[in-house]
C-alpha cells in the first residue's frame, strides 16, 4: 500500500515530533534536573560563605576580646596562690613569718591535704525593725536618696561579682602564743594585710582566718571584786539601817585578817601564820591562739596570644 504525499508528510511530521520528544525526555531535562541542584547548591553555598565573611567580621574585635578576658583574669589571678602541695603550703607559711613583725611564738604548726573552698559574696545588711504601726505609718513613703544609692551600689555589685564560685585551698593550722595581747592583733593584722613584692608590684594576697577571739580575765576579776566590795557595802548599810529602824543589835560579819588561811585563820596560806604567799606562774601571762590560715589558690590561665596568633598565621 502506497502512501500519498499528504501522509508521507504526516508520518514525517510525527516522527520528528516522537524525536524532539525522546531528545527532550533523554537530554533536556536531566539537564534541567541538574541546573535545579546546582542552583540549590549556589544557594547553600552562599549561605554558608555569607556566614563565614560574617564571622570573619567579628574575628577581630572576638580576638580582642579574649586578650581583654585574660588580662582581666590575669590580674584577679595575682591576688590568689598557685595550686600548693602539703609541703608547699607549709613553705608559704614560713615565707610569712619571716616577713612577720609581731613578736609571737608558734607553738604548733600542721597543715592539712589540698582541698577546696568556695568563695562568694556577702553584703552587711541592718537589721530592720519591723511592726504593723510602722509599716502603716510608712506606707507610699519616698525612700531617701542615700538608701536609694546604696540599693543601686550594692545591686550592681552583685552582677558584677557573680555566683559562688569553688576554687582550691590549702590550710595551715597554728598555735601561737606571745606575752601581750597586742602583738596577737597585730599578727592577725599582718594576716589580713598580707602582701608580697610580685613583678616589681605589691599584691595583697588572698589568706583567711577564722577569726581572733581574747579573754581580759583581769578585766572581768576587776569588776567581780567591784561587785562583791559594793555588795559588802550593801549589806553593811542594810544592817545599819535595819538596827535603826528596830533598835536591836546585828550580829557584824567576822573578817577573816588578811594572808590568813579560811579554812584556819590562825594558819597563812604557806602554812605559816597570818601570811599569804603568792606564786606567780608563766601561764598567767602569756596568751596563746589557735586557728587556721586558709591560702585560696586559683591557676593561672593560660596566655591565649600564641593560639589566637597562630590562627590568624601570624605566628613566628
């Protein structure tokens, strides 16, 4: 069977149509498959470089910052003591009583195993008195500018200080004992005020105490014997008075003479009569104390310069 001219044409035509057909199918649209991902790819990549120029932006200030950040912590760092061992700490402890100038003896010394502390803030607070006719009379009052002030100061402190924070400690208890009281305040002082010449620098260091606690027994013996000689005279008037209002006779206290033993007036205190003697002994005038000297340690950290320079490949 022949074909005519217009069905020849026809045929052509839809075979050309099938071929322009299969090529797309074949070739055009993987090729449209693969600009789709490689245009979703551009995107990610863009992100993902406008992320890195981002953060390249702030690597330097970010640098500074870390530099600022150690240098801050440098100079806290300075106040504190390295991590000690038992003998180190024992070797810390001499070092401050050679620059001691109270005139003391230690009488015991032992430290204890490193351990840890913790460190926070505490603010002195005036005990408020509080009762309802108070609170109503002061209700809508304005708060004075000074307590205001005081509110903000201590508010501020409080962030700036932060939490409690653990740091190490090595503890050192002693004994020390001295022939005056003064010189126990003043090695308490000098505790307290502790320094040492560091980087052609003094820096205080960071050293705690319990706390000194002294007996002025010659003080309270003073007022003891103030109370009995008035008692005395209490009860002396009493009697008179009481002999006068009844007109009879009150039996008077019998004295017992001075140096005379109680027990037997006829016999002193040494055993011989109407003497006393008195002894004095080495533990009536000297004074001990006993506490425990605390060293926070913290460890230095360590200069981020090098690291930072290397990153940046600047280093030499």
């Amino acid at each position: 069977m022949r074909l005519s001219k217009q069905e020849r044409i026809g045929a052509i035509i839809i075979v050309i149509i099938l071929i322009l057909a299969l090529g797309g199918w074949l070739l055009v649209k993987p090729k449209i498959e693969t600009i789709g991902a490689t245009v979703a790819a551009l995107a990610s990549k863009q992100v993902e470089y406008d992320g890195d120029v981002e953060k390249a932006a702030r690597k330097g200030p970010l640098k500074d910052q870390i530099i600022k950040a150690y240098e801050d912590g440098e100079h806290m760092a300075d106040m504190f003591f390295p991590e000690f061992t038992a003998y180190q700490a024992d070797q810390a402890f001499r070092a401050f009583l050679e620059k001691c100038t109270a005139k003391v003896v230690v009488e015991s010394l032992s430290v204890d195993r490193p351990t840890t502390a913790t460190l926070g803030k505490n603010f002195y607070v005036n005990p408020a008195v509080e009762y309802d006719l108070k609170t109503y009379a002061t209700q809508g009052a304005t708060v004075p500018a000074d307590y205001a002030a005081m509110i903000a100061r201590q508010t501020k402190l409080n962030n700036a200080l932060g939490d409690i924070q653990t740091i190490g400690a090595s503890q050192v208890s002693f004994t020390v004992s001295a022939i005056d009281r003064d010189e126990l305040v003043k090695f308490a002082d000098e505790i307290n005020s502790y320094v040492l010449d560091e980087n052609g620098k003094e820096v205080r260091k960071a050293i705690k105490i319990n706390g000194l606690t002294l007996d002025y027994w010659e003080v309270t013996e003073k007022y003891e014997k103030l109370v009995e000689e008035l008692n005395e005279q209490a009860e002396e008037a009493g009697k008179k008075a009481l002999a006068a209002a009844t007109g009879l006779p009150v039996e008077k206290k019998e004295e017992t003479p001075a140096g005379a033993n109680p027990a037997n007036p006829a016999v002193g205190a040494n055993g011989l009569p109407g003497e006393e003697e008195e002894i004095a002994e080495i533990v009536d005038y000297v004074y001990s104390w006993s506490d425990t000297m605390t060293f926070y340690c913290i460890e230095r950290m360590q200069d981020p310069t090098p690291v930072l320079d290397a990153q940046d490949g600047t280093s030499t």
